[in-house]
C-alpha cells in the first residue's frame, strides 16, 4: 500500500500520470557570475544545489533533475513545497550575506501544483513547464507560486 494520497496513474497507452506540486529553481545572472569567476561560481552552485536537495527531502520532495544551475523537483504536498522554498531562500539569503554583493549565487524559485507524466526518475509535461515559467518571473531570492 503507498503513503502517496495521489498515486501515479498509468493510461490505456502505457503513459503514467500523477498530480504534483513542482519546483523549480534557477540561478538569476548565472551566465554573468560565471563570466567573472568559474570556479568559484560552481563550487558556490554545486554546495547550494546540494543544500536545497537536502532541504527537499527533509521536506518530503523528492530531487528530480539538476542541470548546471537549476533543480526540478516534486512534493506530494503543496504545502510542503511552499514551506521548503521559503527556508531555502532564507537559508540561501544568510549564505550570500558572506559574499561581496557581485559575487552571490541568488535562485529565483517557481511553484506549481499540476499533472506530470513520469518516466523513470524523472517527470515531464505542462505541469513542469508551467513551474519553469513561474520561477522566471520570480525575483532574485524569491519565490512565485502559480
């Protein structure tokens, strides 16, 4: 028996679906910071990527895809997925405090609560792209939520 309230449905043509919250971070400016210091940059990235997929597991998500700069991932609950974003921001926000203003690694975060077809480990469909166009009208070190 799954703890899942909203199991993955499988369709006649062998497609499995499943309702969502999705999240999507990405770094505003990261072609920039890259730009002015490379290494630094990924390492900065690399240690916030690894902060925030610790940070969704603990907060029920699951981390499904991680390219560069971004992090997709997807929570049971929306609930849940507003509660991580909003303490990885916090958290981010005290990480950067460290930093000279040129140099912080800010992500802008995007929420949406849609169907997702699953493949694998990973999901796909509107739902994700409508979370990605989301976290692109976000701010720096904010979070738009649909």
């Amino acid at each position: 028996m799954s703890s899942d309230p909203h199991p993955a449905r499988t369709s006649p043509a062998g497609i499995e679906r499943k309702l969502a919250a999705i999240f999507h971070a990405d770094v505003k400016g990261y072609s920039r910071l890259i730009s002015q210091d490379e290494v630094t940059t990924l390492r900065t990235v690399a240690a916030y990527l690894e902060r925030m997929r610790t940070l969704v597991r603990q907060h029920g998500g699951r981390a499904v895809g991680s390219r560069g700069d971004s992090l997709l991932a997807e929570f049971p609950s929306v609930v849940e997925a507003v509660q991580c974003a909003v303490e990885i921001q916090r958290d981010l926000q005290v990480r950067n405090a460290e930093l000279p203003v040129a140099r912080r690694v800010e992500f802008r975060i995007g929420i949406n609560l849609g169907e997702v077809v699953v493949e694998g480990d990973e999901i796909y469909g509107d739902g994700v792209n409508i979370a990605v166009r989301l976290e692109g009208l976000a701010e720096a070190g904010g979070i738009c939520i649909s």
